[in-house]
C-alpha cells in the first residue's frame, strides 16, 4: 500500500542524504495480523494519526525492534504475536511466531532489516532472530546499520526518575554510538549476580572474589567510560539554544566517575577492587561501579535540575537531551537515528510544538510522530506523509479533512 504525500518538499529540509523507511511489514504483530505500507524514497516526516488504542504505538514500537535491545516497551518477545486480535484468523491468533521487516535506503546503498520469532511446534515460542539484508545476522550488527531514538510519554519524567531508569536511558543512547556497550553491560551484571549469589550462600574461597572483583573493576570502568564520553559530548551539544526549548547542562555522577576524573584508570580499578574487598568482608554486597551512576541534567540557565523542576519543564528537557542526541550522531557518526515521537506533540504548547516540528525538520533522518488529531501537525513544515491507523489497519491519504495548513 502506498502512503501517499505531495512531492513538494520544505527548502528547510536537508537532502534525502542520510536514511528514510521506504517500505514496512508487519505481520501476526500486536493488534496487526498484517501490514504492509511503502513510503516515499524521501525523508519526509510520518504522521501516525488515529483514535486511542488503535495501533499507532504498536507501529512505533515495530519499528524500535530493528535496533538492538527489547523497543521502547521493553517487552519479552513472547508478548508481541497478535493473539486475541479480532479479526486475526484463528491459526494465525494462536501462533507465536510474528515479524516485524523494513526496506531503507541510506547513504551507502539500499537495506533491508528484519526480526521475529520462526514458527516452533507444540505452540512454543521460538527464538527471536535478526535478519539483515535477508542473511541471518545479530543485534550487534543492527546497531551498525541502524539507530533508533525514541520518545513516549512514559519517558516524560525520565530525568527525574530512579537511578536505575535514568542509567538505563543513558546506556540506550551510548548503544547508538557504541554498540559494545550493551554487551558489557551484560557481562557486568552477570558478573555482579554472581558475586552476590556467593556471597548469600556463603560460596567462593578468596581467589574466586578476587577474580570476579577484578572482572567488574575492568569492566565497569570501560561502561563509565563510556558514558562518560557520551554525557560530556550531550552536555555541549544540547547547552547550545533551542527555541522555546531549555538548554540542558549533563553530568555523570558517581565515586567511580570521580576517581576516574582524577587518576589514571588502572588506578580506578585498583580502588574499586579495594572497596569491593573491604565492603565483602564486612558483609555487605555494595561495591563502587556503574550500578551507583547517577545522570544529572538541569535547566541551562536557572541550573535547575531536571528532578527539581516542573512536570512540563522536565518534559522540555528530555525532548533537548533526544534532539541534542540526534545531531550528535548526525554530526559524529554521519548516520542520524530513526526518531519515534509517540504522542508527544498533544502535550506540548503551541510554540514549542512549531519549535519541535522546526528542530526535527532540521534533522537528516526520518523522523515518525503519532497522534490523536491531525490538526495538531498543521503546522509541520514540508508536506509529512499521514498514516491512518484505525482497529489494527492503516492507509494513506494525500491530505486529511481536518487538517487546515497555515499559509
């Protein structure tokens, strides 16, 4: 099905350099027994418009499973085959399998990226697999061909939220430019389950901990490293101004980020393995490392922070800190992430929304938006292609009724 759009395109918008989805399936995936929707060979914005509960979050979410990681639910693969949908017919309902594909062009030549699970016997859940260019590939690999950056409104007070969920939106975006960074992580926690696990039952003679120690001393400085880099290079590119959004200031937080600030890391991890040692034998698990990192942001100009501030101030901010994010990777990595903006525009006033919609234009890549009222995105510079998603279906049309664009 093609999603249609006028060809006239905002001089304000940068050449078709960078990437655009060109073509989209979905099939047996939530709501949708099967989609399948094409696009213009240009990165225009895409307006999923639609009544509540209709799918457009789901098309969004499809589309965050082609970067490495679990999308922006963050559900386990099992969850996401369309069973119970009403129209889906009955042997695909109770299948698990679903899959979720794309056809992309791109500076370097054209792409095509996939995941899902295969069809398994007896009713089971299959393995979630990755296909690039129709080879099997790996999450890794995606992360070299792709980055998604998302925002939904569940992120809102992300700023301002536990530790846990602030580390967490950080190590996203360093994935984008560092997708290593996801396996250290992995190998930290496993290693940090493992030394608890020892030390709850009473297990390990003095060697074991000392080895499982120097693991997470090594590793959990390359993880602070890295965030290190990515929050110093944030912190100057989101502190230049926005209009009508606030300038952010970034900072990383930590015992260990600070020794790092000051010695030479090898001498950071000999510290952390001291304090890990005393605190063992003391009886308590706790040890320095990336699992007590703290992400900062504040208000630019009052110095604000971001937990200290305003529900609609902290949402200002995280929308700087996703943009700022997505310069950088155009700027640094010459390859700008999908943007996925999932029901933010009906939050935000009037000004900010044309600032948004003129930040985002500005952008190389493509960049989705999802929302209740097509009048809403009026405003939006160039001529965005309208999704109309409604019970699980979508189409396109040239222009919407409601939609009365300024001169």
């Amino acid at each position: 099905m093609l999603v249609s759009h006028p060809s006239a395109i905002a001089a304000s918008r940068p050449p078709a350099t960078a990437l655009a989805i060109t073509k989209l399936r979905l099939n047996n995936f939530r709501n949708y027994q099967s989609l399948d929707l094409d696009f213009p060979n240009e990165p225009v914005s895409i307006v999923l418009v639609g009544p509540n509960g209709a799918g457009k979050t789901n098309m969004l979410e499809a589309l965050s499973l082609l970067a490495p990681g679990r999308g922006l639910r963050r559900a386990k693969a099992d969850l996401l085959p369309g069973r119970g949908s009403g129209k889906a017919n009955p042997e695909m309902a109770a299948s698990l399998a679903w899959s979720v594909s794309a056809q992309l062009i791109t500076d370097d030549a054209p792409l095509s990226l996939g995941t899902g699970t295969l069809p398994q016997d007896h009713g089971e859940a299959g393995r979630r697999v990755i296909k690039i260019n129709g080879e099997f590939s790996s999450q890794a690999a995606l992360a070299e061909h792709l980055a998604v950056s998302w925002l939904t409104p569940d992120m809102d007070g992300v700023l301002a939220a536990a530790p846990s969920e602030r580390r967490r939106f950080l190590d996203r975006l360093v994935i984008a430019f560092d997708p290593a960074h996801a396996g250290r992580i992995q190998r930290y926690e496993k290693a940090y389950r493992q030394r608890n696990r020892l030390m709850e039952e009473n297990h390990g003679d003095q060697h074991w901990f000392e080895a499982l120690e120097a693991q997470l001393a090594e590793s959990g400085m390359a993880i602070i490293a890295a965030r290190q880099a990515l929050v110093e290079a944030l912190d100057i590119e989101a502190a230049s101004p926005w209009p009508t959004f606030p300038a952010a200031r970034l900072r990383l937080e930590g015992d260990a980020e600070d020794w790092l600030a000051t010695m030479p890391a090898v001498d950071a991890e000999d510290r952390i393995r001291g304090e890990a040692r005393r605190h063992r034998l003391n009886g308590t698990a706790t040890m320095p490392g990336p699992m007590n990192s703290l992400l900062v942001v504040s208000h630019s100009d009052t110095g604000q922070d971001a937990d200290m501030s305003s529900t609609g101030e902290q949402k200002a901010l995280v929308i700087s800190v996703i943009l700022a994010h997505a310069r950088l990777q155009s700027k640094r990595l010459k390859r700008p992430p999908l943007l996925l903006l999932d029901d933010i525009v009906s939050h935000l006033d009037e000004a900010r929304r044309r600032s948004l919609f003129d930040l985002t234009t500005n952008l190389s890549g493509q960049v989705w938006f999802s929302g209740t009222d097509a009048a809403m995105f009026a405003d939006m510079p160039g001529q965005p292609s309208f999704v109309f998603v409604d019970a699980g279906e979508a189409k396109g049309e040239p222009y919407f009724p409601a939609v009365v664009r300024s001169s």
